[in-house]
C-alpha cells in the first residue's frame, strides 16, 4: 500500500475565502453576518452542543440518492467522522468538504466513515455531492432534526436572514422552509460503541478543523 501523504492544512483557503467575501459583499451585509456570529458567541450556544463523552443519538437520514443511511450501520463498520454542514451556498463549507474529501484515503485507512449532513432538501443534498464529486455519504436533515438532538439548530434572526436573502441567499428555498434555522459547524469523532470519542463546535462557522486533527483524533482511538 502506497504511503499517504499528510492532508494540507485547510486554514490558508479559508482565511482567503473570507478575504474574498469581504472584498465582493456589501460593507452593510458583511458586518450584519459578523454581528449574527457575535450574538451566537455571545449567548454561548456552541456551549450547548454534545460533547466527547456522551452517546451519539442514532439517526437515519437520506443521502443524495436518496437512500435511508443510519448512524447504527456506519459505527458497525468503524467509527464515524460526522460533520454538520449549513449548505452548497456556504463557502467556507464547500472548501471544508473538498478538503475532507481530498483526505478521504486518510480517512478509511484509519477505518473511518466520512459523513456530511446539512438541512438542505433532498435535491440539494443530490446537488452538493454531484458538484463536489464527493465520495462519502452527504445526507438531508429536513428541518435540522438531528442538528436538534446534537444540540447545533440555532436561529439566524432576522437581520442575518434578510441579509442572506439579499446577496441571493435564500434559506427558505435551500432547506424547504421558512424556519431561518441553521447548524452550527460541528464535527465529531463517533465511536462504534457509540460515544463521542472528539468534537468540536464553532460559534464561528468561519472556522473549521483540518483533517490532520481529525486523523490525529482517530489514531487515538
């Protein structure tokens, strides 16, 4: 078996991503988003998402075939890397699952399962796995049921959403409803007893793990 070689560090594209966002968005729209990230630090949400150590809820979701995929048949497999994503639309979501799923050798080398689920209907779900050639289940969470029993389902408020819906943005068609109800980024490590063997939740989904500390996490397992 040939060696792999270690997965770039993501960090450099996303601080470019946001560099970028800030130079083609509206100075008004750019300081609405960073003020909806604010508020979310600031009423400590991420605070209230599970962490290492307590059992992962089981779920069954449909992937971009639209296949029922469960939580229970992946961890009979191995342990499960589980990423919560807000949609196609979020730019710093694509560049997190190209990345993942550029390392996805890593990945099953160390007997891991990738999984992506956001709150998209169905056919974007379909859409993101096809744009993305992505080579790992990417699931629909209608009306973010499991970002609930994670503890990740926030509300966006109304200036975030408007402000969304006005550089094209639009979360009611993205997800199928008019809830303005988003996942924060959370990704976790779910061993096949069950438990959550590593997570992180962010306030600021600007931020996101890089595979090596994924692969790091696993190898501990």
């Amino acid at each position: 078996m040939p060696t792999l070689i270690a997965p770039a560090s993501i960090q450099p594209e996303l601080a470019a991503t946001a560099q970028h966002l800030a130079n083609v968005l509206p100075a008004t729209a750019s300081q609405t988003i960073d003020a909806g990230i604010a508020a979310v630090h600031a009423a400590g949400l991420a605070q209230h998402s599970l962490r290492t150590g307590q059992v992962a809820p089981d779920f069954t979701l449909p992937d971009a075939n639209g296949q029922p995929v469960s939580l229970a048949s992946l961890r009979a497999i191995g342990p499960v890397v589980l990423v919560f994503y807000r949609g196609n639309w979020c730019p710093y979501c694509n560049v997190q699952l190209r990345a993942y799923n550029q390392a996805l050798a890593h990945f099953t080398a160390n007997n891991a399962t990738l999984v992506a689920i956001s709150p998209q209907t169905p056919d974007l779900t379909s859409l993101t796995a096809e744009e993305k050639n992505l080579q790992f289940p990417v699931l629909s969470d209608a009306g973010n049921t499991v970002a609930k029993q994670y503890g990740l389902a926030y509300q966006v408020g109304d200036a975030v959403y408007h402000t969304l819906h006005g550089v094209g943005i639009d979360l009611a068609v993205f997800n199928g409803d008019d809830s303005g109800e988003l996942p924060l980024t959370g990704t976790f490590i779910i061993a096949q007893d069950g438990s959550i063997a590593w997570a992180a939740t962010e306030a600021n989904f600007k931020e996101r793990p890089d595979p090596a500390v994924l692969l790091d996490a696993l190898a501990q397992l």
